[in-house]
C-alpha cells in the first residue's frame, strides 16, 4: 500500500507542476477555453486520448471483457466508427474557431439551437463526470480500503476541480500529455506480463469459454438476459447485441463536447486533421489492449472478489498480479 501511495503521490505532484507551469500562458478568455488555439497535433492527440479513455473503457468496456471475451471490442468499436467520421469534422470544426458546441450551434442555426446545446450537454456531462467519478472512487478504494469509495468520489472531484481551474484547457491538456504516455506504456507493458502468469496464451485460452475468442461471443440481447438461456443463441439476436453496444458509443464519439473544445484548441486545420489520424491508431490500440487484460485477467481470477465486482477486473488484475 505504502507503494501505491508514493507511486501515486509522485503522479499527483507531476500533474499539479504541468499544471502551474502552463498558468502563465493563460491571459486571455481563448487562453482559459481553448489554450489559446495553440495546442500541436502531437499535444491534441494525447489529450483527445485520454479524454476517451475514462470509466467506460477502463470499467464499463472491461467488464465486458471480462464476461464476454473479445466480443466487448464492439463497444470500442463504435467509438472507432465514430473518430473514422470525425477524421472529416476536424479540420471544419478548427475552423469555425468557437469555443463550445453550443457556440457553434448558434453560430450555425441561430439561438433556439444554442439553448438546446446548453441543456443536452448540461444533462449528458452530469451523466458522463458522476460516473467518472464513481469509477474512479471505487478504484482509490480498492487500493486504500480505509478510504471509502464515497470518500473517494470527493476526492477525485476536488483533484479534477482544482487542476482544471488552475489554467483551463492549457492544464488538462499538458495532464493529459503526461496521463496518456504513462497510460499507454503501462498497459503495453504489463499485457505480455500477465500473459506470461495465465501460462502463456494457449493456457489463457484453455481456461476461458470457446466464445471468449468469437467475433460476436455469446452476446445476446439485454431483454434475453432474464429468460431462457436457449434464447442467446441465435445469430441475428448476437448482431442486435453487438449493435446496441456499438451505436451509444458511435453517437457519443460524434457529440462529444470536449473533443470538439480541443478541436478548437488545434493551431491549426492541418494539426486537427493530424491529430485524429493519431487519435484512431491511440485508441484502437489501447482499447483492444484494455480488452485483452481484462480477458487475460478472467482466465487468472475466475472466482472472489473480481467476479462480483467485474467492472474492477483490471485494478484488481494490477493489484493482485
């Protein structure tokens, strides 16, 4: 535990420095909202992928993993679906230059549109940040178990809070530089890792369902969930499934309020439309990672702990392997 503290204690102290040393470049409103239009294709592409890569991945996306194997890649998959569109928005977006979607509503259609802007992104981002933080909480009390995961929801909002008012979108765009390099080597690095302990992968795949490794696993839909099991077998109801988790995702990557901010960031079109490049091949890596894992790390936990809290399956995996 002492580890956990100090490793995370040095992560805290490294994002509050980037986080001060951007605060001097902040003066203007554009500077506070969109870092001054400024942000490099290689700065956009690390901030575009951690800000996609939260709880849904790393909680909602693994859980499926852990119960269905790689079928869960059609959750991610939307998202892909979503960024190959979005390759096309970027450079379109950047130009309009705005600040937020509602802006560009406005600035589009008229005023009625900018109010309907306000109060879907009011509703969908009270919706996104509370389970961020849920995810988060749950996860800072599995490392500490004296801190509650309530205690630490608070916690996680304070950090969030205080970091991102510091300098606005200069902050948590240089965070997210720092978050998402340490993000992706860790998780290169430990799948082999934890292949190597499940015994190789021959072994991972002999301890797990034949389903686990199919296109559409034993996806079925929600509704057959709670009725006979014979239910789950047909394939155009694993297609229905595989859509229904496909398409929120899809829609979400296409409306997603702070991509778009960080579009407006971009210095330019040109590193906008870079950026996405770099954003797809990001994303499609570590969310198949991500969902390797949590496979990997079904075959070593199959029972306890982990296969009643399965959304936790890969800080559980971290901790105890």
């Amino acid at each position: 535990m002492l580890l956990y503290a100090i490793v995370l204690g040095l992560i805290v102290l490294t994002l509050l420095s980037v986080s001060l040393a951007r605060l001097g470049s902040v003066k203007t409103k554009a500077d506070y909202l969109v870092a001054g239009r400024s942000l490099s294709a290689f700065v956009l592409v690390f901030t575009l992928l951690s800000s996609w890569i939260g709880s849904g991945s790393l909680l909602g996306g693994a859980e499926n993993a852990y119960k269905h194997g790689f079928a869960a890649l059609w959750q991610a998959g939307g998202g892909w679906a979503g960024l190959l569109l979005i390759y096309f928005i970027a450079p379109r977006a950047r130009k309009f230059a705005q600040f937020t979607i509602p802006d560009l509503l406005e600035l589009r259609y008229n005023q009625t549109a900018r109010v309907l802007g306000v109060i879907a992104v009011l509703f969908t981002y009270t919706a996104i940040t509370s389970y961020q933080f849920i995810g988060g909480g749950d996860i800072l009390h599995m490392i500490f178990p004296q801190v509650t995961a309530r205690s630490g929801q608070v916690i996680l909002a304070c950090f969030v809070t205080l970091f991102t008012a510091i300098a606005g979108m200069s902050s948590v765009a240089y965070m997210d530089v720092v978050i998402g390099l340490l993000a992706t080597f860790t998780m290169i690095a430990a799948l082999p890792v934890l292949i190597h302990l499940g015994g190789g992968w021959s072994q991972v795949r002999a301890a797990l369902p034949a389903s686990h490794f199919q296109v559409f696993g034993d996806l079925r839909p929600f509704r057959s969930y709670y009725a006979a099991p014979a239910m789950a077998g047909a394939a155009p109801q694993k297609v229905q499934s595989a859509f229904a988790i496909f398409l929120p995702t899809c829609l979400l990557m296409l409306g997603n309020q702070s991509m778009y901010q960080k579009f407006f960031s971009a210095r330019s079109e040109q590193a906008a439309r870079r950026a996405t490049v770099g954003w797809i091949i990001g994303t499609v890596i570590l969310e198949s990672i991500i969902v390797a894992i949590a496979v990997v790390g079904s075959a070593l936990f199959k029972s306890g702990e982990v296969q009643a809290r399965p959304r936790e399956v890969l800080a559980y995996t971290a901790i105890h392997a």
